[in-house]
C-alpha cells in the first residue's frame, strides 16, 4: 500500500480512486469515492488510506484492521461497512472504461 500525495494529487498503487484539490480552493480536497463532499487534506488522506483497504477484497467485521477502518470511517461520519462497501466501487473512470470495452450489438459483434 503505498499512496502518494502531492500538494493537488494523491493517488495509490491499490486503488484508481483518487483525490484532488477542489477548483478553487487550497484547503478544500474532492475524493474520487466521496462524490459532491468537500473534505480538508487530513480527511481526504483517511479516505485514500480506507480506499486502499477496500482494494483488498477480504475486508469485514472479522479482519484484524477492522476497529481501524471504523475508526477512520467515523471520521468521516460513516459507517467501516458503508466506507468499504463505496471505495470498493469502480471509479466513474474505470466504469466508462468498462462500457467502451463493451461490443457494439449494431456492429454484429
């Protein structure tokens, strides 16, 4: 799990969710997982590290981490479950991905 953050960017090798920096703001960040909510530096690197988990796949109430991924998605004000059930899914990139990738039935393929 490795993510990377730069002063606009952070980003992983676990994930394709993303953060940046909200347009127009230094101190407000957008999470790829996270549509339409503005969060601060601090609560956009808990989202990035709860994503990274997410990736793993065999996350629940059972795995050792959990009491942590609880605590953190509190932080954001939901749920370990909730958290992990939204970063678990694909970006809007990776869907729209997915669709192109998709055969055209009017192609006869």
């Amino acid at each position: 799990m490795t993510l990377t953050i730069s002063d606009t960017t952070m980003t992983s090798d676990q994930t394709a969710h993303t953060a940046r920096q909200a347009p127009g703001s230094e101190h407000l960040w957008e999470v790829s997982w996270l549509p339409g909510r503005a969060l601060d530096r601090n609560s956009a690197i808990t989202a990035m590290a709860l994503a990274d988990y997410a990736g793993e796949g065999d996350l629940d109430e059972r795995h050792r981490l959990w009491p942590f991924i609880e605590s953190w998605a509190a932080e954001l004000g939901l749920t370990g479950s909730d958290a992990i059930s939204r970063a678990s899914q694909p970006t809007l990139r990776h869907q729209h991905d997915r669709e192109s990738e998709r055969p055209d039935p009017e192609a006869g393929q």
